[in-house]
C-alpha cells in the first residue's frame, strides 16, 4: 500500500458520513443501498458519492441483484491499511 493509497482511505474514512456508512456495512454480510440509506441522514445522490469514493478505494465492493446493489466491505484491504499504520506506531519500551 502506498503512502498516497493510505492517506486517501484516512481522508475518506474521517468524513464522519463515510465512516458511519463503512460501519453499517462492516457490520453485516452485505447491505443494499436502501438498507443503507434509511439508517444515515443524507440524501441519495450523497450516499452514492460516499459508495462511490469508498469503492474507488477498495474499501467497499458492490454487486448487483435485479434493481438493488448490494454492497460489502473488502477485509483485505482494510487489514493492509491497518498493517501500514501499524508499522508507523512506536515500538513501546517496557
């Protein structure tokens, strides 16, 4: 993962929006835009920008069923954010 990669998930996920809609989806198999829609106070259009920039990123993925999108969270790439701010931390001295 590159800095730049790091430094626009860290920019995506601090809009607090993104970060609640991240949340929702983590927290279930997979969710599709209505599900996710109805728990957030934005409008459509807003939620499909915030799907959008998540998705350009890896950090969500989406298939589609019919009319409905469904959207899930890709693990993979969340852990290589993690594994990257991880090295930055300090080694702590005991």
């Amino acid at each position: 993962m590159t800095d730049e990669e790091v430094a626009q998930i860290g920019k995506a996920l601090g809009d607090p929006h993104r970060l609640a809609i991240y949340t929702q989806i983590a927290q279930h198999d997979e969710l599709y835009c209505g599900e996710i829609l109805v728990k957030q106070s934005i409008s459509a259009p807003t939620l499909s920008h915030h799907l959008k920039v998540m998705s350009e990123l890896g950090l969500i993925a989406s298939r589609k069923d019919g009319l409905n999108v469904f959207y899930h969270v890709v693990p993979e790439k969340f852990a290589e954010y993690l594994r990257y701010l991880t090295h930055l931390a300090p080694k702590v001295r005991h």
